[in-house]
C-alpha cells in the first residue's frame, strides 16, 4: 500500500487526481501505475485499470487469477468491474469514496447477481494518508488563481 | 449502428466476443471498434472502451462531450461507467444483456446517485441481429471440438 500511495502521490505531482494502484502476484509487484486519464486524454485511464492493463501485458495474459491489487481510494464502478472481470482475488484499499466508489458505496458492484467474480475485500489500509493525499490536491487547487 | 454490427461481426471473426461499438460527433464517425479483450491482453478493451479511447485519442481530447455511442450489446458496468465518465450525450444499444448489462438491467448505473453524468439511452436497435450474432457466435464455439 505504500507503494500505491507513492504513485498516487506522483500522480498528484503530474497535476493528475492523485490516485494510485499496485498489483502483486506471488509476493511480487507486476505493475504500478498512478491516474493518467488528463496526461493520456483516456479518461478510462484511473490508476487500477492502468495497473491491471500494465499487469496483463507484463504477464501476457487477459486476466490476472491469484493476483492482487492495492489502490490507494476506493475503486469507482467502472474500476470495481474491470477488478472483477480481471478475476482479482483480494482488493485493499485506502479510503472510501462514498461520492464514487461502487464496492462498499455506490452499486456496490460485487454484491449484484450481475457481477461473475467478486474479490475478497479489505479496507481502510492507510486510510488517513489516502484521504489527505486527496484532500490536499484538491485544497491546493481550489488555492490556485 | 449498421457499423457498430460490421464491427462486432469481424470482433467474431478474430475469435472475439462479437461486440461493436462506434462514436460519432457531429454527424461524423470519429471511432470505430470491436471487442479486442483476447488479441490485447487487455480485459478492459470492451467494443464502447476501446471506440472511447480511440475517440478521445483522435481528438485530443479527455471527454467526449456532445458525441454519441452505438453498441451492439447494452453495456456492462465497466463500460456503462466509462461512458458516463466520458460525457457521451446519447448511448444508442442493440439487444439486452439480463445477464452482464449495467444499463437497463443489473445495477442500472445512470439511475444511481454515485452516476454524475447520464447519457440518453435507446435500446432496441437492430436488436434482433445484434443478438443474432453473438448467438451464432457461442453456438459455433459449443459445436468446436
């Protein structure tokens, strides 16, 4: 987790919403990668799927069995999905985002008939330090002129 | 969407999931794409997220303001997220998907309060074809060896 809140923190440095995701597989990091939906124009860009697409190319496969993934706040529904149709066996992350998030807010993705593959889910890991990462952004950004 | 089934059948040609998707802006068709999860490795590269990327990529752009999506299949919850994310102003979708769709079934996402942006959708197009495809598709993977 550590790891994810230093690519959301480089994100944040980017000018990009400083989110950051981590996939390890057996003990060993896959892909990393923070938010680059402004830097790429891809605004499916979010931290997890960058982290699980980086993870699928490294590993040349489409999905990502026994793998899991550290995101710094709680993955919006278009990332809740993507986790699950990558067949991601365990999710931490940091912060909820009761705004956007569709785990433990929102749809809440991985309780619905419609969703095939659930991850086991642990939250609020560095749950302060994901929250002010975000809240300072924003602060800052209101500041600017 | 006659464009949207052309891309969806050659989808099926490659071994992919007949899914087709095209965006237009202003009368113009500014992406077009099929479902290309198994040629990527890339569980993310739905028919709508990849014709999204594709557009935003052309145009230089992060959102997709003002343009209009056409898809085979109604959206699943990633792709129905990315949608909304993108600013698509009208979703135009072939036949239901009771099982993955996200649209006017499972978690109805442009009906929920964590959806900041909701498309226009009409259902129905060219419903009987497009669900045609994808059926020829999986009855002829049952009869391979």
């Amino acid at each position: 987790m550590e790891m994810a809140l230093d690519e959301a923190r480089a994100a944040g440095a980017r000018g990009e919403v400083p989110i950051g995701a981590v996939v390890v597989l057996d003990g060993a990091v896959v892909a990393r990668a923070g938010n680059r939906t402004r830097e790429l124009y891809d605004v499916t860009a979010h931290a997890e799927v960058a982290a699980i697409r980086m993870a699928c190319e490294v590993l040349g496969q489409e999905r990502l069995v026994g793998a899991d993934l550290y995101v710094s706040l709680e993955p919006c529904t278009m990332c809740a999905a993507a986790i699950s149709f990558a067949r991601i066996r365990r999710l931490y992350y940091g912060a909820e985002d009761p705004k956007g998030g569709a785990v433990d807010n929102g749809v809440r993705f991985y309780a619905q008939p419609t969703c095939h593959h659930a991850p086991e889910v642990y939250s609020g890991l560095n749950e302060t330090e994901s929250a002010d990462i975000l809240r300072t952004f924003f602060a800052e950004k209101r500041e600017l002129p």
